[in-house]
C-alpha cells in the first residue's frame, strides 16, 4: 500500500498515518489497559485510553497478530495520546497488517 510522505511532511510527520480503530492492549507502568487505535504509522500511534499517561512515560502496545511493540508517549491530553515506536515499524510487515484490517482510511485522517 503506498502512502505520501510528501503528506506526512506537510502534517509535520516523520511517516504518513492511517486511520483506524482497532482495540489493543497496551502496558505501562505496570498495568495493562485496553485501548482503542485511532491511527498507526511505521513510526508510532495515536490511541484512546482507560486511564491518563504521562508524556515520556514507555509503553508496550500489542496489536493482534503481532509481537508487542516498544514505544514512548509523546503527547497526553485526557485520554487520548500519541506515541512513538523505539524502532520504526518494518514497512512490509505494516503493509501485510493493513491488509488484514479493512475499516481503515489512510486518506481520512
């Protein structure tokens, strides 16, 4: 699946990012909490969450059919956060996962 970068620039992103909402598991801080994906790229995440996290704080996320991915929360309002990957997402490894999600946009976000 091809994205524009030449967009991830102009929204002042490292990669281009794909709307979705897909339930997830997130770790942090010792305690695992469900959240909701609200959009994914190769380099990290936005989600809605069941509790407040602190900037800075890592984090695990599980995505199905995926190992758990290490991150970092970069922005915290409420209960929405984003997040940045330790290591950028394998782009053939995000591209077979987008394929296996079918309510996802990448022109909508």
């Amino acid at each position: 699946m091809q994205f524009s970068y030449e967009r991830a620039a102009l929204e002042d992103r490292c990669a281009p990012r794909v709307c979705l909402s897909i339930l997830a598991t997130l770790s942090a801080g010792g305690e695992q909490l469900q959240v909701w994906i609200t959009d994914l790229s190769i380099a990290g995440f936005s989600a809605k969450t069941q509790a407040p996290l602190l900037v800075g704080e890592r984090c695990r996320l599980k995505l199905p059919s995926i190992m758990p991915l290490s991150a970092t929360v970069t922005r915290s309002e409420d209960l929405d956060i984003g997040c940045s990957f330790t290591r950028l997402f394998e782009p053939r490894i995000f591209d077979q996962l987008l394929a296996g999600w079918r309510n996802h946009d990448p022109l909508s976000c």
